[in-house]
C-alpha cells in the first residue's frame, strides 16, 4: 500500500530484552516522527526527523530510547532493557514536507507489551 | 497541567442527536489546530483543520477562539459510524517541523 507501514505490529518482550520497530513513511515525505501511545492517553511526541537528521529528540523518555534515520527514508526506533512502563502503542507518522498545515499521515502502530 | 485539555467522555447519544465536544490549550505560541478521529485499535486519522473563522465539513463543524484558547467541534445528525474517540490537536511548530500535542481525547459512543 502506499501508507506508512509499521512492523512488527505486535511484539511481546521479556522485561530487560532490547526491541526494534521499524517505520516505512509514505515515498518521499522528508518528515518522519514517532510518537507514543499508552492505553487511554492520546498520542505523545517522542522524536522528529527531517529527512535523515533527527532536529528534536525531546520527547523520548530515557537513554534507553533511541532513534535513528540513516538515509532520510526508513526509520527505526530501538529500546534497550525494556521495562514494564514501555508498554505502550508506537505510532510512525509522516508528511511531504516541513511546516505546520502539512497533513501528517500516521501508520497503524508497533504494539509493545513488555511482561 | 497538559497542553491540551478535553473531557475525557464517554459521551453515549441515540442516533441523529448534536453533540458538541470542547477542548482548551495552554500555549499561545500554537500555530494550528486539528482534530484527528481514531477507532478502537487504529491509528488517528486527520478529521478536519480548525480556523478562526469556523469551518464546516458535511455534518461537522469546527471552531477555533484564540483569545480564550478554546477548540470546538460539533458533530449534527449523529450516525453510529461516528462512535470513535475524538483528539483534539495543536501544532506548536515555527520555522519548521510539525510537532503535534494531542489531548487525551473524548470518546463518543453513537447509540440505536
């Protein structure tokens, strides 16, 4: 399809394992942002990337969060020793271009469980 | 305080009633205003852009009040496609970027 793709779209890790999600934006949009979502709560921004540079990272919680776009297109949002307060939807969304008005197309979500 | 306030709901309403959901935001500096749909397990869908002005889209109908940083929606003739939850959204972004703060969301459930 031509949506921002998401994978995987359910992941349950051990407490302490290490996750990986991958965010595939729609071709050609240079804006690319992960964004949070635990039960009941509206989304929450983690970080943003402009092409292949990561311009704000304020919204990631810890060091444990990291983010990475190394050739402006895929995206991958890796956690380190997880935790149970990681569980939470992981939402990947892009849009053409930078600036506010431009509409931002989200992706299904990353759901993590960590047990 | 969040950012962006709205009464979290439920608001259950038979079929074809007007309802109205509220939102309010703390920062000024906000440039523009959303409100996004998102269904039971989906990822949130742009519903329509908010204006000073007022604007209007079929059945639904958004309003903006910046000096009382007050975001409105109002939805008429309700149908039970509508059951959803309903974020409220605010774009602080300036010279680039697109950073959205969303609220916590109202959920309408559209009752026969």
């Amino acid at each position: 399809g031509a949506g921002v793709s998401q994978s995987p779209r359910y992941k349950v890790a051990k407490r302490g394992q290490d996750v990986a999600l991958r965010c595939d934006p729609i071709s050609g949009h240079v804006s690319l942002f992960w964004y949070q979502q635990a039960l009941g709560q509206g989304p929450e921004f983690l970080t943003y990337f402009q092409n292949e540079a990561q311009l704000d990272k304020s919204g990631l919680p810890s060091d444990r969060f990291f983010a990475e776009r190394p050739e402006g297109s895929v995206s991958t949002l890796k956690i380190q020793r997880t935790q149970q307060e990681d569980s939470a939807v992981y939402l990947c969304a892009s849009s053409l271009r930078t600036g506010a008005g431009n509409t931002i197309y989200f992706g299904e979500g990353s759901w993590l469980t960590v047990v | 305080r969040k950012e962006v306030e709205q009464d979290p709901g439920p608001f259950n309403v038979p079929e074809g009633a007007t309802v109205a959901f509220n939102c309010t935001y703390s920062n000024s500096a906000s440039q523009s205003f959303f409100w996004y749909r998102q269904d039971c397990r989906k990822e949130p869908k742009l519903l329509m852009s908010v204006y000073s002005s007022g604007n209007e889209d079929g059945r639904f109908t958004a309003q903006l009040n910046r000096a009382s940083q007050y975001i409105s929606l109002l939805i008429r003739d309700s149908k039970l496609s509508d059951s959803a939850t309903y974020l409220c959204v605010v774009n602080r972004a300036r010279g680039g970027g697109n950073k959205l703060t969303f609220g916590t969301g109202t959920q309408l459930k559209v009752e026969l």
